[in-house]
C-alpha cells in the first residue's frame, strides 16, 4: 500500500509539472502564431487555435486540473507521512510537498516550456481540448462565475502602444507583408499628421487664369500632369475655382472653347494648415471633392491637398521612399551630382557624405533659398567650402535643378 502511495504521489507530482508547463507553453504562442501554424497544417494547430481564441477557458481548465491535482498530492503525502512519523508528517509532509512542487511542479516545467513553446503547445493542444470538454460543468461554472466578476473590472481596449507592438510582432513572424504592416502602422499615425506635412506647395502648384478662355488653356491643361488646376483672378492668392478636366473635356465635346474659366471652375474648399488629415479625409467623402487649397491665418494660399495625398498616407508610394530620392539624384561624374530642388538636404548629405544645412531645411531648394534670400537665376553659385552649388535650372517660382560639386 505504501509503494502504491508514493507511486501515485510521483504521478501527481509530474500532472502538477504538465499542468504548469503547458500553461506557460500556450501562453508563450502568440494567435497570430497559431494561424500561421494552421497554414502550415503542423499537426495539432487547429486545437491550438481553437485554445488561443478562449484563452479564458483554457486558463480556467489548467487552473482547476493543476489545483486539483496538488491538493490530492499535498493529501497524500500528509497520509504517507503521518503513517511513518506520526504527528509531526505533517509538517514534514507541508516541507517536502513545498519544496516537490516549487521545483518540479513549477520552475523546471515553466524553464523547459519557455525553451519549447511552439513544439510543446502543438503536442498538448488536443489532450487539454479533451479535458476541457471532461471537466466541461466545472469550467462553465467558474466560466459564468469569472464573467460576471469581469463586468465591475476595467473595460479598457488595447492601447495604441499595444497595437503598434501586434503589429510588429505579426511582421516579425511572418504572418503579415511587410507593406500590409507598413500600412497598419501609418493608420495609427494618420490622426496626428496635419495638412501642411502632405500639402504640394504653392511654388509647385499649376495654376490657371479665372478670366482666360478655356481655349486659351487647352494646351496647357493638356500638357499638365495635373487634372484639376487652381484657377485665380488677379493673383495667385485669390483662388476663385478649381478647373477639373472632365469639364473640360465635356466643353471641348460641346464646342464651346470661348467660355471663360471661372464659369465653368468648380467650388474652392479652404482648409488651414494646421487642419488633421483624417478630418480632412472624412470632409473630401461628404463634400465629394479631391481637392482642398491650404492656407494660413491670414487667407494666404500655401499650397494643395488632394484625396490621393491623404489615403498615400495610409499605402505609402508605390514604390520605395528611398527609391523615389534616388530618382531625383544622378551622378553623370565623378564628384558631380545633378539633383532635384525637391530632394531631401538629409537624403543629399547621405549620398555625398558632407554636412550641407545646420538649420535643418527639407530640400535643396529651400536651403538655397535661404542662404540667397530669393529664387536665383540659372548659373548663380554659392561656394560652402567643401561643396560649390550651382543653379542649373530656375523660373520665378522656384529652384528646378541643382549641380552640386565635391571639391
């Protein structure tokens, strides 16, 4: 009888180590893990999945399996005991239990479970499903039970820190395309990016004349890689319509090139700079517009924000940003760069190794501008020791095209 005693006592000992260690190893796989590894059809991942998605009652069944379990072992190792020493096989039994299931029945299991999750979680999944089901009224019992404890608890979602790191850890594993995280990513970012960050400036923007004749503009409109255009009367900073080449082209359709701009312009929507994108996006779908004129304070125009500007926020340039820069920068010799007056100074500084701008402009042309004090012609130079910078193409508005030379 006692050979049997402690043969069951070992038994209780190692389901207190199984019950521990599967916790720990279940716990350790994340739910995007667990459908990865339903699309790699392992063996025994759709339990685990099934598991991950009721975490609670998962928690529940291992909680009640492993105190079961340990209070049956702490029963008869207190029998064992106090049949060999009497009264004192109780403390002796409390001692020996303690020390049994702190090493054996916890540390080493949970140590071992860590080093092994995936492996551990795949090889128990449908054992603990069936016994789930076995101890079924138990579970439900304390399921209800749990559940309307949780009702006075917090309520609080998931942080925006907390999405960030799913996110992370889902493209880390493999389970989301590194654009799909690129994109989620930039979603938690949209509320907090403002118009002017997106905006085309002023100096880029296309504009037509309000009082021209539409056949006056057809051929620029035609040569615009624009399809809406600001239209202005007496200066750039009245904008009075937005001229949008399906009305153009339904003119030219009707033969009516003699009407003036203005007549045919389409509503302005002003926003100020500062406004969010996510606001703005929400007023484009209700307005039913793609385009909004920037402007400060003081009712002066800054630039544009079309619909496609705001949702590139969300799935980034087609092709890489790093790409796009490289776009703007050729080197036709050596210690010669021709560069774009749109490229970043930080992206510049990079490519030819050398410090340009210590007041941290954005691009080339603005930092030249700077220095100058005004929109230089074709040929002007500045020498910056290191570097000489050559204006290689100008208009009135602003620096197309740059020549930086390396000494």
């Amino acid at each position: 009888m006692q050979e049997f005693l402690t043969l069951l006592l070992l038994i209780l000992v190692a389901l207190s180590a199984f019950f521990s260690g599967v916790e720990t190893a279940v716990m350790s796989v994340s739910l995007i893990k667990a459908k990865s590894l339903v699309k790699q059809k392992k063996r025994g991942a759709k339990s685990l999945l099934r598991i991950k998605e009721n975490p609670h009652r998962f928690l529940i069944t291992i909680l009640v399996g492993n105190n079961l379990v340990n209070i049956f072992a702490a029963s008869i190792a207190t029998l064992v005991f106090t049949r060999m020493f009497g009264s004192t096989g109780v403390g002796i039994a409390t001692g020996i239990m303690t020390f049994l299931i702190l090493v054996f029945g916890e540390i080493t299991p949970k140590t071992f479970a860590t080093q092994n999750a995936e492996r551990i979680s795949l090889l128990v999944a449908r054992p603990i499903e069936v016994l789930s089901y076995v101890l079924f009224p138990v579970v439900k019992i304390l399921e209800g039970f749990t559940s309307f404890l949780h009702r006075f608890g917090s309520k609080e979602g998931l942080t925006e820190e907390e999405i960030r790191t799913i996110v992370s850890m889902g493209y880390e594993e493999g389970i989301l395309k590194k654009d799909i995280a690129r994109m989620m990513h930039s979603l938690l970012e949209f509320e907090d990016i403002r118009v002017e960050e997106v905006m085309t400036p002023k100096t880029d923007m296309m504009f037509v004349n309000a009082d021209s004749k539409l056949k006056d503009v057809i051929d620029y409109i035609i040569k615009s890689p624009y399809s809406r255009h600001p239209a202005y009367s007496r200066n750039k900073d009245n904008i009075v319509g937005i001229l949008d080449i399906d009305d153009v082209v339904d003119y030219i359709k009707k033969k009516r090139l003699g009407i003036k701009v203005r007549d045919i312009a389409r509503e302005v929507y002003f926003v100020p700079e500062t406004k969010k994108i996510n606001e703005l996006l929400t007023e484009f779908q209700k307005r039913k517009t793609r385009m909004a004129i920037v402007v400060n304070e003081y009712g002066s125009v800054l630039g544009l924000v079309t619909m496609e500007d705001v949702l590139e926020e969300i799935v980034g340039e087609i092709f890489d940003k790093s790409q796009r820069k490289n776009h703007y920068i050729k080197k036709p010799e050596k210690n010669v760069f021709l560069v774009d007056g749109r490229t970043d100074v930080e992206h510049i500084e990079k490519t030819i190794g050398i410090k340009i701008d210590e007041e941290h402009f954005n691009t080339i042309a603005g930092f030249v501008e700077h220095k100058l004090g005004r929109i230089p012609k074709k040929g002007e130079k500045i020498d910056l020791g290191k570097i000489m910078i050559i204006i290689e193409k100008a208009n009135k508005q602003r620096i197309e095209k740059i020549k930086i030379i390396k000494k």
